[in-house]
C-alpha cells in the first residue's frame, strides 16, 4: 500500500514531486483496476496541486459523494450521467488541502447492501465489503492513498478489515454528509481509508484544518476494554483470532486490559438500530422508491418493502433507546481510554454476492463515536482481518492514538 505519511515526507525533502506521486497512483491504476474494479471513473491526466498539505495525495472518492469533474451514480441505473453542479464539501475540504480527486469508486447502489463486481484485493474471489467497497480495495491494492467512503451501518469499517487497510468512521458530523446522498441523516458518516493509523491521522487533520488530530510524540500506556458484543452473535474463527493477537499484543506493550460485559442497554440499543436507519430510509429515498421503483436495486428494495410499516412512535421509541445508551457509553469511558472489539464477523466471505455483515458495527454507528480499523491478522487464503478501536464521541484524536498504539504492537 501507499503511506500518504511518507509521501507527505519525501514531498517535503524533496526527494519526491508532488506530480510524480500522482503519476504513480495513474500507473497504478492502470496496471491494476482492469482486474479488481475499485473505480467507477478516473481522470488519467489529473495532476498534482502547487500546494497544500496534501498536494501529491490522489484520492478515490466513493460515488455517492458530490463532484463536479466526474459523474455522481451512486451505482444505481437512476442516477447514470448525473453530473453535480458543486462538489460535495468533503471533496472541497480536500482540494483546498492540495490533494488531487483522482477519480471516483464504486459503491453498492445508494450504499445499500447489492454487490458491485469490485473485487477483493488480495484474494479475487472474495467480497471487499460494502458499501464503501472501490474506497477499500482501491487503497488496499496500493492503488492509491487515500479514499473516502461511508458508513452508516459498517460501510467504512467492514471493508477496511476486507481489504487490510486502515480506516476511521469519525464522530458523528465531524466531517459534512452535505453533498452525500442520504440513506439515514441520523448515522451516516464520511469515513476515510489509508494503508496505516499515521496516515489516517495526516489526511483527516489536514483535510478539516485541525491539527490536534495529529498523532503525539509518544503514547502513554493506555487502558482498554475488550467488548465481544455477545448479542450481536458469534465471531468466526479469524475475527476472533485477530481480536485475540491484539489483546496479547497490547498487554505485552504494557496496556492495562480488560474484559468488558455491556450492560442491557447496548443490546436494545444494538436491535433498534435497524429501526432508525429504515425508517429514515424510507423518506431519504422517497422519491426513488416511488418514482422508479421497477429500478431500484433488487435487495434494497425488498429491504425497503419488508419495512414500510415502521411507525413514527416506533422510531421515536427507538431514538431514546440510542440516547440512553449513548449516557451509558459516556460512563463506560470514565473506566477506559478506548475499548477493542472485531470490525467484521469474519474473514471476507467467498463470492461476490454478498457484501459481508455489519453485525458488530451497528452499535457504534447509532452511537457516533470514532472507530478506526487496524489489520491484525492474514487468515487463510491471504484473506485481512482487523480489530476495532472505539473512543468516545469527539476524541478522534484519542481513537487514532489507541489505534496507534494497538498498531504498533501488533507489529512488535
């Protein structure tokens, strides 16, 4: 993969040209994107900026995100040709940074959960995830640095532990979904992918002007939380190694570490999830669903049909389970600098008719805080997984700090 933290580097001695940065993404994607399909279009001529912090930088947009120099699909038939009059404000954060939108890639339709014939990276006959899914192989086969996708049920963490790349869903409106077709205005969230924890912390603070997003000097020894989530059911054998390799790895670095049982309150909170989403989904994609309904991706749909008749007390019933889970969350970190749990079920599932399971990512979408994906383990069949680090909501600082730390680790 490619370190956006070393390119900024070798940019910055001199020993790099911005424009020769973005000329070996191009080379790389026209070696490689022929036979994975991360990108959906991309600008072979695109060249670098004369300055910002991330001139040099070619970053693959996931497309359902706004752009004015390409087309906006959202992988659905309905939208085809759509061409915005204005980048999203995500994309403008970006090339106000000096990075180069390079191109955009490809997502399940609406950010739904039907397939896009992206492959995985490192294994051709498995799924990358959904939806975020040309974001996540397009960084993992080192294509280029940095992606953004989506999240709002696991769409930025799932793919991540797919494809072996790093990645962070931020807090909740840390980063503008204006210009992002909506699915649920209450969870979705723009993500980012990168090839490790250092990058993530150099695009996401250059891209939002903060530079207290920057990782510290050194870490000091933290304590974490390890969560199962026994109610989101049972983890395949890689996930549950990889979960166990980093709890090994943080107690030898000298992690305090322990076993956390969720209280009640997470469980419901984990359930009515589902409840929100689809009732916002319902009015976010209104139009469609009435309009062009025969057009309509086919498994999106049947969701959509199979819950039209969630009622309004039903989701306010449920948007108060997530605000008392979110005041327990709050105590839980009084304990705790971050807590640790999978980031999928499993390795990346064979075939491409499935996208894979949000099942342990559910919970910390509905509660907004950061989580970032860190590989932790190659299960057979050259197949990534990764652990996930959580930290409260509004430490994206402490979130990729603990994920550094974990990272670190793991390597030793």
């Amino acid at each position: 993969m490619i370190s956006l933290a070393d390119l900024q580097r070798r940019i910055a001695k001199g020993e790099l040209t911005a424009d020769a940065a973005i000329a070996r993404s191009q080379q790389a994607i026209a070696a490689q994107d022929k036979a994975i399909g991360a990108f959906v279009c991309h600008d072979p001529a695109a060249r670098a900026a004369k300055d910002g912090p991330l001139r040099g930088i070619a970053v693959g947009i996931k497309d359902i995100i706004d752009t004015a120099d390409f087309p906006t699909e959202m992988g659905s038939i309905i939208y085809r040709g759509h061409r915005p009059r204005a980048d999203a404000p995500v994309v403008a954060m970006l090339k106000k940074a000096g990075a180069t939108i390079i191109g955009k890639t490809a997502t399940t339709a609406f950010a739904a959960n039907d397939p896009t014939a992206t492959v995985n990276p490192h294994n051709h006959a498995h799924t990358p995830g959904g939806s975020s899914s040309g974001s996540a192989a397009a960084v993992g086969a080192g294509m280029i640095p940095l992606a953004l996708g989506t999240q709002t049920g696991g769409s930025v963490i799932r793919p991540a532990s797919f494809c072996g790349t790093a990645a962070i869903k931020p807090s909740y409106r840390l980063l503008p979904t204006v210009g992002v077709k909506c699915f649920s205005w209450s969870l979705d969230t723009v993500g980012l992918f990168a090839a490790g924890v250092e990058d993530l912390a150099c695009g996401l603070s250059a891209m939002t002007g903060r530079p207290e997003l920057m990782l510290p000097a050194s870490i000091p020894t933290l304590s974490i939380g390890v969560v199962t989530q026994d109610f989101a059911g049972d983890p395949e054998e890689g996930s549950a190694e990889a979960l166990r390799l980093a709890t090994r790895a943080v107690e030898r670095a000298g992690a305090s570490v322990r076993a956390l049982a969720l209280p009640e309150i997470f469980a419901e909170a984990w359930r009515i999830h589902t409840t929100v989403q689809q009732f916002e989904a319902h009015q976010a994609l209104a139009w469609e669903y009435r309009e062009r309904y025969d057009e309509m991706p086919p498994l999106l749909r049947g969701r959509l049909d199979a819950t039209r008749d969630i009622r309004p007390a039903e989701y306010d019933a449920a948007l108060a389970v997530a605000a008392r889970a979110r005041m327990a969350l709050d105590a839980i970190f009084e304990e705790f600098d971050a807590l640790l749990t999978f980031s999928a079920p499993g390795a990346p599932p064979k075939g491409l008719d499935s996208t894979g399971d949000p099942t342990f990512n559910r919970l910390w979408t509905l509660m907004g805080t950061p989580c970032v994906n860190v590989p932790a383990h190659v299960a057979e069949g050259n197949l990534p997984v990764g652990v996930q680090v959580i930290a409260p909501f509004g430490s994206d600082r402490r979130a990729l700090t603990a994920a550094r730390f974990i990272e670190q680790a793991l390597k030793g």
